[in-house]
C-alpha cells in the first residue's frame, strides 16, 4: 500500500511518531499529503494557495524544529493567519487577484511553525468569515466530503473539509461566531473554540474581540497537543486566561469525576430545529449518563433573550467594516463596492452608520450577557451539552446573495447557527465532538460548553466519550 493512502487516516500524533522513529522522513509524510490534496481536491474544493515546493524544501531541511509535530503537513486558513512572506486573501477576490505578500508571522503561526509542522498551503474561507458556508466568490464553493452536495460549513470549512476527506490529518481554524464548530460538526470533527484570551491573536488583533483561533482535527489528543504548542499570551494582549495546572494532553483519559451536566436540546427562543440536532443531545446526554455523569435539562436563562441577536449583529458588522479597511490596506486602497460580495459590503456600509455610542451599547450589552451566562458555571452546573447546529449540513448555495436582499444569508444563518455565537461573547470554551450521524452518514455534531478558562475539563469530558463512543473509523467515501 501506498504511503499516502497507509497515512490517509492516520491523526497528526500517530503521523509524527512515524516521523521521530525513522520510519519515515518529513519529506516522504508530506509528499504522502500532497498525493491525497492532488487526488482528492479537485472534487472537494478545500485549497486556495499551494505552497508544495516551499513545504519541501522546510521538510528537507536540518533547521525544521524539533517540537511536538515534527514533519506533520499542514494546512493555514486563508484568513488572518499572516505567514511571512506568503499571500493572504482572507476570501476575498481583489486580495485573491493581487496575493499579497504578509510581511510577518502571526503569533499562532510562529508557534505552529515552532510545533515542526510544516505549513503546505491554505484553506478556504468564506469573504472575511462572515458566513457558515465555505462559497467564496473569490474562490469557488468547498464541498462536504461525506455529501458533495451539501455545505462543509463555515467559514473553516476549507480546513475541515481537507481533514474530514483525509487531506491531512489536521488544520489551522479560527471562530467569531462558530466558525470551528459550524464545519467540525458538518463533517464529523473535533472542534474546539477556545477560551478568550488562551491563544494569543497578536500582532494584529485584539483578544477582546468575538474571534479566536486553533484547529479542526479528527481526535482530541490531537486538539489537545496543538493546543498545548501555541497556547499563551503574546506582547500587548489584554486578555489573558489563567493558565492551566498542567499540560492539556495529560487531560486525556484524566477522570472528571461526576459531573452536573445541563442540556438544551431545543431553540431556546421557541424556533424550530431539525429533529437530527435534537437526537444529537439525547445521544450525548445518555453516553454522559453512562459515564456516572449527572445529567438533566437546564441552561442559562440569557440564551432566551431575543435582543442578544442585534448586538451580537452590530459588533459583526463593525468586525466586517474593520475586515474590509484592513483588506485595503493590504492592497494600498479601499476596496470598492463591486469588489466585495453584497452581504458583506451591506453589513460594512451599517456599521458606518452606527455612532460611538451605538457601539459602546452594543458592547456594554454584550458585557452583561457575558456575565449572566456564565452565571449559570458560577451557579453549580459543569457542562451544558447543546446541538452544535440548528440543522443538519444544507445544500451548496442555501446562503447565496439575493439581488434585492443581500442580507439574506445572514438571515438564513440565523436558523443554522442558533448555538455557538453565545459563546463567542460570553468568552467560554466550547467543543463540537461528533457523536450522531443521520440515517444517510450525515454528521451531526453537538457541542459541550465549559466555565471559562476550563479546556481542561472539556477535554477530559471529550476523551471520556472519545473512548465510549468511538469516531475515529468513520470516513467518508473517496469522491474520485
């Protein structure tokens, strides 16, 4: 067999052991990715950039650091992540055209650097992240491998796909608003959105905002080591979550103890979800119960708020104003209006709009539900386990622009994502495991949520069912 086929399913742990062995060389692990990519993007659509030559010579070289994931391939998410000397297009179709070179690393990416893996291109994203969809205009659509009609989420839904189809064993996400766990549930992953504050954005990028940033994978132990290699604060960062007592991967079958666990497993605003995402709970909920887990309906009452929505709305539409400035100051002018796909010149055009204190009221709001949701931590509960999504992954082309609405997907994305901006505000960590699959093979992911700064716990609770019920051999059908 193969080496790119004997390595397809392997986790990135499993592949860097083969490398710190001798068994193979960075070189042989990554021209192994660079096969599958070949062989299996055309059909999935998951890259932008290909960096084959340049991830080579790094591969080949004596100076490839010696961490954690020595000769692992590896993929960037084609937004924010600047890596020196690179283009970025954060999805966007004048960025696209004209590749801009980064001048520096971002912090994360130094450390990924650092880690040894060896960065062979990126990912697709949708225009700026504003969307639970991988369908740049800039950039064409990125297909579900397990239904090549269907939506492999947003907007890391380039890095998932890549993961979920075997590409490589794992990628670089980040999430505003569910942008880890929107595609690791869409394509049966492990998506961790961390703490606010535990992985550093510098030097460009401010820890107070909705985003942060770290992987999609297909096991937690690799979640856990990635994020033990790049977590910390970097210089100027204003929030900084406490440190944890000891590194994540000794987390990993670490008894939890019992734990009060809450669950939702309904729209805690009265709308309706898909019957899948609900038995997605239910299934948690009894492998929890198994587990020696006290486990019982509760939530905090903030989700039910209905005004949380527009504010969350309003710091996403200044978020994307700030998005385009600093697309046009990577090309040396503004962007125009043709130039930018109409949701998101719309929301950019609303935020200049909104005054000073607009926007301190929508942070101020934003400040208290952050602290009357993570209440109910403080109250005595553990976990709350939720659907990740409201439905089950939808057909390519459900978030298109409408002519005469542009805001539509938007709106339609408020039905797909009613569970995870909340804790984009409120700062927690939160997990998307995939433990339900439809009758069709469809993934159907749900997500647990922790106090802040308790990824600790999360990844306890994670390995727990990790080993109950197993993912790890469930693969999509090859698309060539």
């Amino acid at each position: 067999m193969a080496l790119a086929d004997e390595t397809r399913w392997m986790d990135a742990t499993d592949q860097a052991e083969l490398v710190r062995s001798g068994e193979v060389t960075p070189v042989e692990l990554l021209d192994a990715a660079v096969e599958r990519i070949e062989r299996l993007d055309p059909a999935i659509g998951a890259l932008t950039f290909r960096w084959f030559d340049e991830a080579r010579d790094l591969a080949a070289s004596p100076d490839l650091p010696d961490g954690p994931f020595r000769g692992v391939p590896f993929l960037l998410k084609d937004l924010h992540a600047h890596c020196a000397g690179r283009p970025l297009s954060n999805g966007n179709a004048a960025l696209a055209e004209a590749a801009p070179r980064s001048k520096v690393d971002t912090t994360i990416v130094a450390r990924f650097a650092a880690a040894g893996l060896v960065i062979a291109g990126r990912t697709k994203s949708c225009e700026l992240g504003s969307l639970p969809t991988t369908e740049p205009v800039a950039w064409g659509p990125t297909a579900n491998p397990w239904d090549l009609g269907r939506i492999a989420g947003g907007s890391s839904g380039g890095a998932a796909a890549a993961v979920a189809s075997g590409m490589v064993p794992v990628a670089h996400a980040s999430d505003g608003g569910g942008s880890i766990r929107i595609p690791a549930s869409c394509n049966g992953l492990v998506g961790l959105k961390p703490s606010q504050g535990r992985i550093s954005l510098a030097p460009f990028r401010d820890e107070t905002a909705l985003g942060v940033e770290l992987c999609v994978s297909r096991t937690v132990r690799d979640t856990a080591a990635l994020l033990d290699a790049v977590r910390g604060p970097g210089v100027g960062d204003t929030v900084i979550a406490p440190a944890p007592d000891r590194p994540y991967v000794e987390e990993l079958g670490a008894d939890p103890g019992s734990l009060r666990v809450g669950f939702l497993d309904h729209h805690p605003q009265g709308a309706a979800i898909d019957a899948e995402c609900t038995a997605a709970v239910g299934v948690a909920a009894r492998l929890l119960e198994g587990l020696g887990h006290r486990v019982e309906a509760g939530h905090p009452e903030a989700l039910e708020d209905p005004t949380v929505t527009g504010q969350f709305l309003a710091l996403w539409a200044v978020g994307m104003a700030m998005g385009l400035k600093g697309c046009g100051e990577m090309i040396g002018r503004e962007l125009t209006e043709d130039e930018v796909e109409p949701v998101n010149w719309v929301q950019a055009e609303y935020a200049k709009g909104l005054s000073g204190v607009d926007l301190a009221t929508a942070t101020a709001a934003g400040v208290l539900f952050r602290r009357a949701v993570q209440s109910w931590w403080a109250d005595g509960w553990d976990l709350l386990v939720t659907p990740t999504l409201g439905e089950v992954p939808v057909p390519l082309g459900t978030f298109a622009n409408v002519a005469d609405n542009p805001m539509h997907p938007i709106a339609r994305a408020g039905a797909f994502v009613p569970f995870t901006p909340a804790y984009n505000m409120s700062g927690q960590p939160a997990i998307n495991l995939p433990l339900h699959r439809t009758e069709s093979g469809l993934p159907v992911g749900v997500q647990i949520v922790a106090a802040y700064g308790r990824e600790d716990l999360l990844i306890r609770v994670a390995s727990q069912l990790e080993a109950a019920a197993p993912w790890a051999d469930l693969h999509p059908a090859d698309p060539t």
